[in-house]
C-alpha cells in the first residue's frame, strides 16, 4: 500500500517516512522492494539525484525545520504543484517554485491504475505543520487537503533524468 507511514505521524516528515524510504528507496543500488527495483535498468541509470527541501520535522512550522534530502524518486511538495501553501509550512516555499506544467493550469487530478476514469487521492510530501498526525493530499477534484499518514493513496512520484 502506498502509505506516509505505516503508523498515523508525520514525526521527521519526508526524510525519514516510509514512502521515501520503503516505497521510493534513496539509493539506485538498494531495489529489491521498492519502485526503483521495477524501473528498467536504463532509465534506473539514467535518473539524476536531485536535492528536494521539505519540512523535515513533521507538524512544526519553524523555518529550522525545513531540511534538505537527496533523492532520486520523490513526491512532489504542496507548493511545487499548488504554487501556495495552505497546510505545510510555509517556509518550503522558501526553496521551491511551482512546477510550470502546473503553474500553466494543467488538471492536479490523477486517476486510478484499475479504473482509469476514476480520481484518485494522491500524495504530496509535505507534512501539515500544526498537525502531528498527516501529510498534504491532492483530493480527486484537484484541490489540497491533508490525509493521516498511513492511509493508502495515490503515488505520483517524480524524477529527473
């Protein structure tokens, strides 16, 4: 399942969730379970290591809370795809812009692998500040909204090449 965490906290935040670390992985070399492990090998060694900022933290809404990670599949941040904040801290914006497909009015809606003509909920990597328990959601009308960190949704990761 597609989770934050196996367990409803967002306590150290991206860096140290269960998606980044069982689901995405954070090396090319470590595979085995993780979604690095069912890319073909070419594009595995073609991905470029990118450094993403994010409230490391969890529910805080400190700017010392917003760290670095080096990752090489990743989820996008509340502010990459909604180009403002409305429930992580505000600080990530600090180190982020919007994406342009997004900034250029393109639907946040993402749809099921199973039932291509229903929305899905999917994740963002942001935690909500204020909040101890969730990460940033996209609902399956496009709009933010937050989610406790071990339901299942949607993974729409991304990657540089």
């Amino acid at each position: 399942a597609f989770r934050m965490n196996t367990s409803n906290t967002n306590s150290g935040g991206w860096e140290v969730s269960y998606m980044r670390n069982n689901i995405c992985g954070t090396s090319k070399s470590t595979t085995s379970g993780r979604i690095m492990g069912a890319i073909p090998a070419e594009l595995r060694n073609a991905l470029k290591s990118i450094t993403k900022y994010t409230n490391n933290n969890g529910s805080s809404s400190a700017s010392s809370a917003v760290t670095a990670t080096t990752d090489y599949i990743f989820l996008l941040s509340e502010y990459e795809v909604f180009g403002n904040i409305t429930y992580s801290n505000t600080y990530e914006a600090n180190y982020q812009q919007q994406y342009a497909y997004y900034s250029a009015g393109n639907s946040k809606v993402k749809y099921r692998h199973n039932s291509t003509g229903s929305a899905a909920h999917w994740w963002l990597r942001s935690p909500i500040a204020g909040d101890s328990t969730g990460f940033v959601r996209v609902g399956t009308g496009g709009t933010v909204n937050g989610n406790g960190a071990r339901g299942s949704l949607g993974f729409a990761p991304g990657f540089d090449l």
